[in-house]
C-alpha cells in the first residue's frame, strides 16, 4: 500500500508551511505529496494569510524536493483552460524530473469561483468541460513530437498545436479522477484515468464505486487493473487517546467522528483499519489528509508505526 500525505492549505497556509510538510513527508519516506486546488477557506477558519496557487506551489517543491511524488486533489476544471493547465502540468514535471500527477475534476465549491471572478456553469456543462479537458490535456500530452494536435469540442477548440513542452514522463504523467458520480464519472475514469480516489466515503460505497469504473472498463475492453484504486481519509493517529483527543481538538473535529469516518486511534488501530479497508475495496494508495500543517510528529509516528506494517 502506497501511503501519501494530502494538504489543505487553503484552510491557512503559505508556501514554506507547504515545504515544510512536503520534506517532511519525503524524508519519512511517504510515496507522494498532494494539495487541495482551493482558492478560499472552507468552514469557520480565515483561511489566512491566503490561497496558494496549487501549481506555483507545486512548481516550487519539484525544485525543493528529489524523490517524493507532487500532485492535486483535485484540481478543477473550472479553473483554467486546459491548454494553459497542460503546459503548466508538463513544465512542473520536467521542473520535478517526472514527478507529477494531475488530478481533475469539474469543481464544486461555487463560493470560491464567485469570490474570485471564476465561472461556475451548471453540473451538467461542467461535466461537458470536464470531459473535454481530459481529452485536450492527455491529447496534448500523447501528440509525438513534431506531430501536431487539434480538437474540436463544444466548449474547448485547440487548432494545429506544437502541443509542446512534453513532459518527461512518457507517454504522459499520470491522470486521478474521483468522485461518487454513478455515471459519468466512471465513464471518464475508464477512459482517462491511471487511478480512481474515491474520498472520505464508507467502504460499502467505495466498494460500489470502484465496481461501477470496473464495468465501464469492460464496456471499453480496458482492463480495470490497470487503474490505481484509492481513498482520502482525515488522519488523526496517537500514541495515546490523550494524544487522539489532542489532534481532533487541534484539527477542529470531533474524536468520535473521526475515528468513525478517517483514520484515528492508535497506531495499531490504525494499522487494522487500513487492513479492512484493503480487504474489503481493493485499495492500494491512502491520502492522508493532514489539517494541522504544524503537526510533523504525527507524519513521523504514521511513518514508523503504521506504514511498515502495510507497505
């Protein structure tokens, strides 16, 4: 089981808060840090000092890391114009020496878009422009060198493009879709996806959703094994339930909730946990989302007491 550490930082949090977690992450030995593409603050938090761009950010620790994986969780298609997000995407993974994942979905925080002058078109459309990105960007990504790409959709045209810079990762850098979408979703998943995240969810539902991607890979001939199967879960493991009650005060949360919807209690706790999940959905790769981006114990103790038992 892979194991990755998932920020939030538009919860409050800058850049150096950021590098901060990710080297702590790559020196524990985690197989990736992941951000949130958020622009404000959720719940009862300021969300100061700001947003952070999640790919400025990441273009930063390509440079300030050497090993660890970078990626979003996800970035949302309303964002930006899939052109421009391929470039940046594919200039972050030579920055990183092929590092990089993407993660895309068709955004659905509606008070962030209005807060900063973003469009927010009903469900429907930006299920149509989610679509449409995948093709453009992993079209772009897949065009040979000196071969050209155009495409001709209802809401994105690309005409005649270098589709340069590539990536180093070939043929392109890795795609993660997510969600609970009954059809769709797992339609583009079957299609685009190198791995499927369903996040913060019950088993029995994780277990549907990854049975829904696997029938949409049939009805293509893909072979579903070939897509990663993941989950996000809010962690708050302690040596102590002192400790516990400690970090989902810290975070904001109620213990009890915690330890029946994340990853909270002991390391042992959390070590059983993890194995029924495994058993139970198929997973190989846990997010672990970290809202205290203060608390770097808590990576180190995931790291020695947990991880070793389930890599």
């Amino acid at each position: 089981m892979d194991f990755r550490i998932f920020t939030e930082p538009q919860q409050g949090a800058d850049y150096d808060d950021l590098l901060r977690v990710a080297r702590a992450a790559e020196d524990a030995g985690y197989d990736a840090f992941f951000r949130s593409d958020h622009y404000l603050a959720m719940g009862d938090v300021s969300g100061e000092p700001g947003p952070t761009d999640a790919w400025i950010t990441l273009a930063g620790l390509a440079r300030e890391t050497s090993r660890i994986r970078l990626g979003t969780l996800v970035t949302a298609a309303t964002f930006r114009h899939p052109g421009p997000l391929a470039i940046s995407v594919s200039q972050v993974d030579r920055m990183s020496g092929g590092r990089v994942e993407l993660g895309l979905g068709t955004g659905w925080f509606e008070a962030e878009h209005l807060a900063y002058g973003l469009e927010f078109p009903s469900l429907g459309e930006r299920f149509d422009r989610f679509a449409e990105q995948l093709a453009v960007v992993t079209g772009l990504w897949e065009t040979l060198p000196g071969d050209r790409f155009s495409f001709s959709g209802k809401h994105y045209t690309v005409v005649d493009s270098p589709a340069l810079p590539k990536p180093v990762q070939q043929p392109r850098p890795p795609v993660v879709i997510g969600g609970r979408g009954a059809t769709r979703t797992p339609a583009l998943a079957a299609r685009y996806a190198d791995e499927f995240n369903v996040p913060f969810a019950a088993p029995d539902l994780v277990s549907t959703q990854f049975e829904r991607v696997a029938a949409a890979c049939a009805e293509i001939d893909r072979d579903p094994g070939e897509i990663v199967r993941s989950i996000a879960l809010t962690v708050c493991v302690g040596r102590t339930d002192a400790e516990v009650a400690a970090r989902a005060l810290t975070i904001g949360r109620d213990e009890a909730q915690v330890r029946a919807e994340g990853l909270a209690g002991s390391p042992a706790e959390a070590v059983d946990r993890l194995g029924r999940w495994r058993e139970q959905t198929g997973i190989s790769r846990v997010y672990l989302q970290l809202l205290d981006l203060n608390d770097l114990d808590q990576i180190e103790l995931v790291a020695t007491e947990v991880v070793p038992q389930l890599a």
